[in-house]
C-alpha cells in the first residue's frame, strides 16, 4: 500500500526555530481550511523537542488564524503508559503548551498508569476512541523521528512493528525510557491524509536519511512504514536534512 501512495516531499528551514513556524503556520492554514469547507478536523500529536516548539508557535499564532478550536479532534500517535500528572506524557505537554491555551475540548488522551490496570487496557480504550471518535482518517497527523529511525512507539525490530487487526497496541520493554507505552500502529497511522514528520538537529540526520532511501527496511527504520494517502512532507532543519 506504501508504494502507492505519493512520495514524500521535503521541506528545509534555516533551524529549528524558523522550522517550527514554518509548520505551525502551516497547520493552522490546514485546519481553517477543513473548517471552511464544513469539515471536523482530526489531528493526529506527537511529542518531542520540535513538536513542542511547533506547539507554541500554534498557542502564539491562534488568535489570528480564525479556528474554531472546540470542533478540533486532537489525537496522539503514542503516549507514555505512566501517570496522568508525570511530565513525560505526550497529552500533558501538548496541554502546557497550546491546547489549554486555545481551549481546545475535543484532546483524546491515551489512559494514564493510575487510570486503567495496564497498558493492554490503555490500548484497548484507546483504540475504541479511534474507532468511534476517529472520523475514519487524520487530516494531518505529526510524527517524530528518532535516531534509530522509529516512529511513534515502533522501534526497529520490536514486535509491536508486526501487530496487525488493531489501531492501538501496548509496548513493553522499549528501548527507550519509559518501558511501558501504547502506540498507534502502521494500521491506524497510514490512515492519514497528510503525514508530517518533523526532525530538527544533526541527531536526526541519519535516520531522515533512512527513512527516505532507495533501499531499507520498515524493520530496521520504521519510519519508511508511514505516508500519507495524499501527502507525506518530512519538515527538516538544515541540520536534520545534512545527510540527504
């Protein structure tokens, strides 16, 4: 189905900074849009460095970007399975910085460790949220980019990359802290219309590289498992983009 769809476009800003503008100011172009054509937008988060700046650059431009932030669906690619309050929730950092500020009032949140017994249960609620609430498709979902090339919570070579007939499954034993944490699939993830990934800093050089080669594996770079089905546009920094 990936090899179907377009290809991805690259777009390159001086830093991070004018990097996160550039996507902010994009994003509230998208969601006006949706609006202005009758139609309930559906977001898709995620977290991280950039993904924050982007945040306050939103909760900075808001006020003139003429949203209707109450009708906006906010969802999460992964979530952190730890308490509501912890700090290293994606839902508690995106609030901090834009949501609560523009008020949004439709955030589906992944269930907290001090909500629900597990992380299989967290997963399970959530994807019936994503069945029910989900609109059928993201119209900009945003993912981040680790160095090891995985997205989301789909690290290279877990057996979360292989779970199949569902929109949201529990990851025990990442490779990166914290162990527990509920991600989207590829199922749920390349039901987008536009995905975004945002990678800033020489960090991520590599694994930009990866995720747009020739050759190589979803398994090892998982990142080349996502597109979108009308748009897949990877907004670099100078630095993130130096290996292309």
């Amino acid at each position: 189905m990936i090899a179907d769809r377009p290809p991805p476009l690259i777009e390159v800003q001086p830093d991070a900074e004018t990097l996160a503008t550039a996507v902010a100011g994009e994003l509230l172009n998208r969601i006006a849009d949706a609006q202005a054509a009758g139609n309930v937008p559906h977001i898709g988060l995620t977290g991280g460095t950039i993904a924050d700046a982007v945040h306050r650059e939103v909760a900075r431009m808001a006020a003139d970007s003429g949203v209707d932030w109450g009708t906006v669906h906010f969802w999460f690619g992964d979530e952190r399975f730890v308490a509501a309050d912890s700090p290293d929730r994606n839902a508690l950092q995106a609030r901090a910085a834009f949501l609560d500020a523009v008020a949004a009032t439709r955030v589906h949140e992944v269930p907290a460790a001090d909500q629900v017994a597990d992380a299989e249960a967290a997963a399970a609620a959530y994807a019936d949220d994503v069945r029910t609430e989900g609109g059928g498709a993201f119209d900009v979902l945003m993912l981040g980019i680790g160095p090891d090339g995985h997205v989301a919570s789909l690290f290279p070579g877990h057996p979360a990359l292989e779970v199949a007939d569902t929109v949201a499954a529990a990851v025990h034993d990442s490779p990166k802290p914290p162990p527990d944490r509920v991600t989207l699939t590829f199922e749920a993830l390349e039901r987008s219309h536009a995905v975004w990934f945002l990678a800033s800093g020489d960090a991520k050089a590599g694994a930009v590289a990866r995720a747009l080669a020739d050759d190589g594996t979803v398994a090892q770079t998982p990142a080349r498992g996502v597109r979108g089905l009308v748009e897949t546009t990877f907004f670099l920094d100078h630095a993130a983009a130096s290996r292309l």
